[in-house]
C-alpha cells in the first residue's frame, strides 16, 4: 500500500486552519512548557554540562591544533572538568536539568497524542499536553530503552544506527494506542510496523528540510544581528548573553507555532495508516491451521487455457489447428 506523503501534509495544513481549539495556540503552550521553560531555567541556573561543553571543546581544539600536552596540562584539563560539577550550585544546576529533561519526555508525549486524536477527527482539549503523568515512569523507560538501542546499532557503524532509528520511530504512538503493553513491546510492535517503511518516513524528514533549515538560518542571523547591535550602543566587546538568547527563542518560536504542528500532524497521520494497513494473520509452528474449504462453485475456465480440440490424423477438415 502506498502512503501518499503530499496528501499527509496537505491534511495537515487544513487541521491547523481549521482545528479546534486553536492547534498554534496549543502548540505555542506546548513550546512555553517545554523549550521555554528549559532555556529560562539555563539563564537563571547555570547548568554544569554546559559549562563541561565549553571546557571540553576549548581542549579539543588544542589538541587539534597539534599543541603537545604535557602532563602537567592533562591534569589541568581533568581538574577543570571535575569543577564543573563540583558546589552547591553545580548540584542543583545539574538535578533542575534532569529533572526537567524527564518533564520535557512527559509533555512530548502528550503532544504526540494531542496530534493522534486530532488526526483522528477526535476533540483535543489543552489539557491533554499533560495528561500522561501517571505514566511517566514507562514513558522515561521507553526513551531511554530506545537510545540504548540506537546507540548498540551506532558501535556498528552510523548508518545501522540512522536505520535504528527509523525502526523505532513509531513507538510512542504504539504505546499511546495501547497504554497497558510494556516499552519493550511498544519498540517490538514500531520494529514490526516500520519493516519495509523506512525509505518513507526518511523522505518525510527530508521535505520538512527547508522549514527547519530556515528557521535556524532566521534565528540565527537574528541573533548576531542583535549581538552586534548591542556591542555598537553598549560600547562592549560581548552582547548580554541573556537578551541573545531570548530574541534568537522568540524568531525560532515564531516559526515552530507553525511548524510543530505541521510536522506532528503529518507523522500521526503516517502511524495512522500504516496501523489501517491490511496484514497476514501470523501462522504459528505447530498451531492448527483453519481447514480449507473447497469453492461452491467451480471457477470459469479462461477461455485462453481451453485444450486444443482433438481431431483424427486422416481428417481434411483438419487444417488449422496442426499447423
């Protein structure tokens, strides 16, 4: 069966225009609970991984650069690493980051089926974006069972991990349509819907390609923009990191009210049809097979595979059929 990837989105589009109650504003409520709420915990709240990245790759560079690294400077770099997450302010820091990771998964989750019963004509109150906190825990153990997965598949090489990936994609969905199964089973059940479907979905990913290209290519022009601009009325050599940050949110949200839901729309209702999809009742080894019952009424012959007439060798008549 062939999934039509330009009528997905094309219904899509026509869900966000006429959707009830608005889905921009639920996807905009959907954002400041999620990417909003994590970048304003960072500005107030150092977070110490990101202090780890920055350490790590100013080293990294170093060492790229064929500097020699001496011993002494081995040290340095491990104990500016283990700094980072070392005071009262680092703990707390690091525990508000994992904890609103967790929260994020929680509330992604409730998107995904804000976007099922939508897709499905059904109504989508607001409160559904938090409606799956009772399952929180199988939920956080779904994602970390598939990044586990996923990073096994990548030791091999990427590109089993890439196709990992895809494998597993419709998990959530599995378990939102099912809530009572395990995790393991909901990865089982994506395993088995994504056989042969992968080629799809990637195609999918990639003709959402320029939106995302242009919201980052927008954010980010915006962003040094307004860096140099302040560095010019500020007379200082760095802008204020915060007002950056903030504005650099607001473009990448301006495009995502609209595009978080085209996106989750189009891959619900891609889950959606490959779940109507017609398949074989598994056959078990060893299981009685249903009998098989012998047609009423005896099909037509094809008048196409009719036996050639007989005709005896001495007949005149016979011209044409032995020729």
């Amino acid at each position: 069966m062939y999934i039509n990837r330009l009528e997905l989105k094309r219904r899509a589009k026509q869900l966000i225009r006429s959707g009830s109650p608005n889905p921009m504003m639920i996807a905009l409520i959907f954002l400041l609970a999620t990417t909003w709420l994590s970048a304003v915990l960072d500005l107030v709240v150092e977070n110490p991984l990101n202090k780890f990245t920055e350490v790590y790759t100013q080293w990294s560079q170093m060492m790229s650069a064929g500097d020699s690294i001496s011993p002494a400077m081995m040290d340095a770099m491990k104990q500016q690493m283990m700094g980072c997450f070392q005071g009262t302010e680092a703990v707390v820091g690091l525990l508000l980051a994992v904890l609103v990771s967790l929260y994020s998964l929680v509330v992604q989750m409730g998107y995904y089926s804000h976007s099922l019963q939508k897709v499905r004509g059904e109504e989508t109150p607001i409160g559904e974006l938090f409606a799956w906190f009772g399952m929180a825990g199988k939920i956080i153990w779904l994602q970390i069972l598939r990044l586990i997965f996923i990073y096994l598949w990548c030791l091999l090489f990427l590109i089993p991990g890439i196709i990992a990936m895809y494998r597993y994609r419709m998990a959530d969905y599995c378990l939102l349509d099912d809530p009572d199964i395990s995790a393991l089973e909901a990865i089982r059940r994506s395993k088995a819907m994504m056989k042969g479907r992968k080629a799809d979905l990637f195609s999918m990913d990639l003709s959402f390609f320029g939106w995302l290209f242009l919201e980052m290519f927008t954010a980010s022009f915006v962003g040094m923009f307004v860096q140099g601009l302040l560095q010019g009325l500020l007379g200082a050599e760095t802008a204020p990191v915060m007002v950056v940050t903030l504005v650099s949110l607001l473009v990448t949200t301006a495009f995502s009210v609209y595009l978080v839901p085209y996106m989750h729309y189009s891959y619900a209702g891609y889950y959606q049809q490959l779940k109507e999809m017609p398949k074989a009742p598994p056959v078990y080894p060893g299981a009685p097979q249903p009998p098989v019952v012998p047609p009423t009424n005896p099909p037509r012959q094809d008048p196409w595979d009719r036996a050639e007439p007989e005709h005896p060798k001495d007949d005149s008549d016979n011209e044409g059929w032995n020729q």
